[in-house]
C-alpha cells in the first residue's frame, strides 16, 4: 500500500461491530456506524443498543529507512442502551462482554488500511452515563488502538 488508508480501519472496527452476536445468536446492536447517530433512540427505546466509532488519536511518522511509514491511531467505540429502567440500563455490562471480544482476537482488523496490530488501550474502558436526543443513558467506551504500515512511493529528501 503507498497511501494511508484510515477510513478502511474505521469502517472495518465498524463492521466488526455490525457483525457482533450474543452467545445466543442475536446481534448485539442495532445499528452500530463510523461517527454519530442521529437518534440513538430511535435504536434503544426499546431495550437495543447502538454504537458509534469515532477517530480520536492519529501519528503518522517515518518507521525505517526506504519510505515505510508507521500510523499510530486510536478509536473511540461508544456503546450505548436505554436507563429506562434498571433490566435495561444493565444490558451494558452485556454489551461490555460482547465487544472486547474481536479486538481481543482479531489482532490485524482483517489487514483493514494495512493494520498490523489492533488491541484494546489499557485502562480506557469507562462504564458512564451520556446525555442524548434529550435523554439520559447508559453507555461504555472503549479505546481501539491500531498500527498501520504503508510505503511511500520515493522518499524525497
């Protein structure tokens, strides 16, 4: 790869989430997208969950010698359910369980944007409450980090 790819790494993160089951089968969100909502609760009146990723940390910087370039970037993943009432305000603590678990096992993010390494940040997880479309709920993050490699196509010195 000659040029940074960071959309390619946001949309995998994102795709990993769309594509995240319960132990029973049932999708852990109902909508799960790269930047905001426009009405979370649209997707968690009714006891879902949804989730957003957004780019927060970003490096670019020479990794050796012959143009390769290593990004350093990090993403927020922003969980999010009704505190309607406490059966649903501790869905959370599921939702929690369900998504470590691909950046836990899926190191390279599918070599999305040539990442070579994706693990969760330690320390970053944060169980919260968020205020949205006029309503208080129940939320988590989590802070993905990735590397990336590419090559630029003759240095210029």
């Amino acid at each position: 790869m000659t040029v940074p790819d960071t959309l390619s790494v946001g949309l995998a993160i994102t795709a990993y989430l769309q594509a995240l089951t319960y132990p029973g089968g049932a999708l852990v969100y109902k909508i799960a997208q790269l930047e905001a909502i426009k009405d979370v609760i649209d997707f968690t009146s009714s006891g879902g969950a949804c989730a957003e990723v957004y780019g927060n940390m970003d490096d670019s910087q020479h990794h050796a010698f012959n143009g390769r370039v290593c990004d350093d970037q990090s993403w927020f993943v922003l969980s999010m359910c009704s505190l309607d009432t406490p059966i649903l305000a501790r869905q959370i603590y599921l939702v929690r369980d369900a998504v470590v678990q691909p950046f836990q096992t899926h190191a390279t993010l599918g070599n999305a944007g040539n990442v070579f390494h994706a693990q969760i940040k330690p320390g970053s997880g944060r169980f919260y409450r968020i205020f949205r479309n006029g309503q208080w709920l129940r939320a988590h993050v989590i802070e993905v980090l990735t590397k990336s490699i590419w090559q630029v196509p003759g240095v210029i010195s």
